[in-house]
C-alpha cells in the first residue's frame, strides 16, 4: 500500500526505513533519494514512527521531533 502517493513509497518502505533508525517524517523520503511534495503522507507516516516508539520513555519527544521539519 502507498503511503507517499507523491513519491511512491510504500508502508513496507516507511517501515524498513524506520527501522533503520529513521526520527522524522521527512528523513523517510531523504532515506530514498527524494522530498516531500504535497506532505498528505506526513500525518501515517508520523503514526508510524509514533507506533514504532510507544514502549520507548520518550515517546512524545520523538513525536515532536517526527512532526518538526
Ligand atoms: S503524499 Fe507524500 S509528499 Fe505527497
């Protein structure tokens, strides 16, 4: 499923770049070569890294960090 429509990036792509250690929303499309263009992802993508860091102590932090940019 896409998550970026604007850049063809995946769900399976924003997961493997989180996994690669991947802090904001727009470090996704910089892990691929590319730059947001509308930003309609940012909000899943930001979920994504949310979900990814929920047992972390710095959740909200990270959150913060995700939506900054
Ligand atoms: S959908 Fe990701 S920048 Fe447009």
């Amino acid at each position: 499923m896409y998550i970026c429509n604007c850049n063809g990036i995946t769900d399976k792509e924003v997961e493997t770049a989180l996994n690669a250690g991947v802090e904001r929303w727009d470090d996704v499309h910089a892990f691929y070569g590319c730059e947001p263009c509308c930003g309609q992802c940012q909000c899943e993508i930001v979920e994504a890294i949310v979900d990814r860091d929920s047992n972390a102590d710095d959740a909200l932090p990270a959150a913060a960090m995700a939506m900054a940019g």
